[in-house]
C-alpha cells in the first residue's frame, strides 16, 4: 500500500511510504478492538468514588419506635438508608477498573484501528519536521495546510520532539505521541492520523510481532 509524503505545507514531495499491509490492510477485528478501547477507558478511571454507608454515618442509636404496634414498619436506628440523613444502601466504594490484555490482542486491535482509518482514507504520511522553538502559530499554521483546522488530528513522531510537542499542546483537537505511545482508542478518536516518516518504521516492527 503506497501513499503519498506530503510536506509541512501540504505539497507532495514526489516520494511514497510504502505502508505494509500486514498493518495497515487487514480485515479488522472488532471485538480486539472493542476490549483494548474498554480497557483503555477504564484505566483512565480513578475509583475514588465512595459514599458512607449505615456504619459510616454520625448519629444515635437509640431504637427510635417501639417495635409493635405502630402500624408502620419496624425501624430500629435513625442511621438506616429509609430515613432521610442516612447511609447510602448498597452505595459505590473504591475499586480498581483495570484489567489485563494480551499482548497479542492489543497488537491485533492496533492494527485493527489502522486498518479501519486506511479504509476511510483518514491517514496521511508527513514528512519529518521540526521548529526552532516552540510556537502554537507554527503547528497552527501545518494544521492549516494540512486542512485539518477544525478536525481532530494525530500526530505520531517517531522519537520525542519537545518542541512540536509544546507546540501543540494549546490546541484542543490535536495531539502528538511517539510511535510507542500509540493506543486504539487515540488512533480510533482522530478523523485523521498523521505519520510522520520516521514512525513508521518503528510501528511497523511493533506491530508486525
């Protein structure tokens, strides 16, 4: 699969990236890709939730009615769930989320969402670049050659780049990882994923294991 380079400025550059099929054109697995999304959100999850419980609650505990002949329900202490003040019945405590993946899987749902976006014809191949400094006006002014002002967009660098990094981190629609910190979901929530040529050899090997 062969897709054109594109330039800062969005020109082509005459050359191709020569996408490998084996990531970028298989028949894509959506339940791989259903559980590494799930899990992917559920490790964003604190878990801090927590109300009080009867036991929890500050309060008397005198028996607040005799137990017969009221004509109403027995109720033994003011704390209990029934009455206004009282703990939550059955209220949420802190847990863990998280949940364990196959590698195997992940790699699978990865090349699952690469797939998917090759089919939209939502990935572009982007020749490396960097600024002297960082500057939002300069990744601004790529986002608007590239068409992709009011999209969401990835960008995937093969090595650390501090400065395109800052550079975009003001910007609300657009994000740039490193080719090892792609995950699925982030590749599935931009309409369009942006490789630089550096990354994708480093993908490729990951995800060919």
């Amino acid at each position: 699969m062969k897709v054109a380079v594109l330039d800062i400025n969005g020109k082509e550059t005459g050359r191709k990236a020569d996408l490998s099929d084996g990531v970028f054109a298989i028949e894509p697995n959506n339940h791989a890709v259903y559980l590494d999304v799930k899990q992917y959100l559920a490790n964003q999850r604190q878990g801090t939730h927590k109300s009080k419980e009867r036991a929890e609650i500050t309060g008397s505990t005198r028996k607040i009615k005799k137990q017969k002949g009221t004509g109403t329900a027995r109720a033994g202490s003011i704390k209990s769930g029934v009455f206004r003040g009282g703990g939550r019945m059955f209220g949420p405590r802190p847990r863990n989320y998280s949940f364990k993946l196959n590698k195997s899987l992940k790699r699978l749902a990865r090349k699952s969402a690469f797939s998917i976006k090759a089919n939209e014809n939502a990935i572009v191949v982007l020749e490396d670049f960097n600024f002297d400094a960082p500057k939002t006006k300069n990744f601004t002014a790529v986002l608007k050659a590239l068409d992709l002002e009011n999209k969401k967009s990835l960008f995937v660098l093969g090595a650390s780049n501090n400065n395109v990094y800052l550079s975009s981190r003001n910007l609300k629609g657009s994000e740039v990882v490193t080719a090892s910190e792609l995950s699925t979901y982030k590749i599935l929530n931009a309409n369009q994923v942006i490789l630089l040529e550096g990354a994708l050899e480093g993908i490729e090997t990951n995800l060919s294991k």
